[in-house]
C-alpha cells in the first residue's frame, strides 16, 4: 500500500533542511503564539514532527501531539515535558472528544493535504476545539513570483520523497476562514511567505 504523507525516509534530515533554506524562520513561526497559552490549556499539537516547539508548552495543563511518523515522535519523546501524551496516529483517523479542547496547533501541517482532504482535517479541528478555542497555523502562502516558484519546488520534493498528498499550496487563510473560524493575530515572515496566525473558532449559526 502507498503511504502519503510518510515523513519516515527523511526524518533525520528534515529540520537540517529546513533551517538551511529558512533559517530560524519555521521555528519562529510555530512558536509565535506559545507565551499566551494559559496553565490551564489543554493543547492538540497536529504533525508537530521532532517536537522543537514542545518545550514551550511545559507550563500548559495538557498536551496530545499526534503526529504520524513513528520516527518523528521518537525524535520528540527525547527532551518532551511530562505533559505531553504521544500519539501515533493519523489525525484523521485517531478519535478525539468534541469540544474537548482549548487550542489545536498545526506548525506547517495543513499544506500536506489535497483539498477534499483539508476540510475534513479542517471540520475535524474545529469540531475538537472548545467554544470560543484556538487555532494556531504556521505555513506557507504565495506572495511574490519567487515565493510561487520556491513553494513548487518543495512540493516536488516532497512529493518524492514524502507522497504528499496535495499537488499544490492550497489557499489556506481562506479555507479557515471559510470555516467556523475568524482572525485573531497574524505574523508575516520572509515577504510573507511564511506565516503564522491565530484563529478563533466562532458560531455561524
Ligand atoms: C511538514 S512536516 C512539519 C513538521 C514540524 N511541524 C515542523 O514544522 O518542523 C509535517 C509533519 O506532519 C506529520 N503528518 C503527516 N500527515 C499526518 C497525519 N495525517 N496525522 C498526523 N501527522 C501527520 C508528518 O509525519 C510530519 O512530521
């Protein structure tokens, strides 16, 4: 069977990358929000890979990261707090309470999906999150020319050496907004290119 999205084959290399071609940029991006959780959170981290940004979740209640590579996590269990709880698992299908949760982060996890893919992904996000939750996005969004010709090319990486499952960058902001979510605070980095973002889940009763 084809796996998608099998971050396995380059585990090792994969945060080496990264800050080669960003540099910190990634890193900053996923940790932006992290200083207004409060003690009593209760987290879901989404495909958080080698669990970098996990240290600055030691002072919230709970955190579940579930994260799909059986590599990855092993990377993240080495210097984890203790209030992480590991999960194994693909998000889509690991079963979760509704409204149990007060913040869902995903640092550069919702461009792996093809669109049918991300609305489950996204319809399950906010169906986990209390009233009024948090959702916490750092990723990619085309600006310039060059920004477009650079996100094509890692996707062409990845799709060799991941499967991932989308073809393209898909306009992320929009489809969460599109949800039952709406804009909290937003962080630019690298013309843009990069972002990071905090969403509140909202009633469009
Ligand atoms: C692009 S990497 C980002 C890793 C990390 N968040 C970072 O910024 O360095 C995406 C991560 O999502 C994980 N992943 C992919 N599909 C998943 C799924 N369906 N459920 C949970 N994790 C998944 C991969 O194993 C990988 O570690």
């Amino acid at each position: 069977m084809v796996r998608e999205n099998d971050f396995d084959g380059i585990t090792r290399f994969y945060d080496f990358m990264a800050k080669l071609i960003f540099w910190d940029r990634l890193h900053r991006a996923s940790i932006k929000w992290l200083d207004t959780l409060n003690t009593s959170d209760t987290i879901v981290v989404l495909g958080g890979g080698s669990g970098k940004i996990l240290k600055y979740l030691a002072h919230v209640k709970s955190v579940i990261y579930i994260e799909k590579s059986t590599k990855m996590i092993k990377l993240a269990k080495v210097s984890a707090p203790e209030n992480v709880q590991f999960i194994c698992a693909d998000f889509l299908k690991y079963a979760l309470k509704s409204e149990s949760t007060n913040v869902v982060i995903c640092p550069f996890f919702l461009d792996l999906f093809a669109p049918i893919q991300l609305e489950e992904v996204l319809k399950k996000i906010a169906r986990i999150l209390k009233k009024k939750g948090s959702l916490f996005v750092s990723d990619f969004q085309y600006t310039t020319w060059w920004s477009k010709q650079l996100i094509k090319l890692m996707y062409a990486f990845f799709r060799i050496t991941t499967r991932i499952s989308a073809r393209e960058l898909a306009p992320l902001d929009k489809l969460i907004l599109a949800r039952t979510f709406e804009n909290k605070t937003y962080l630019p980095l690298k013309d843009g290119m990069i972002f990071s973002k905090a969403y509140t889940k909202v009633n469009r009763d």
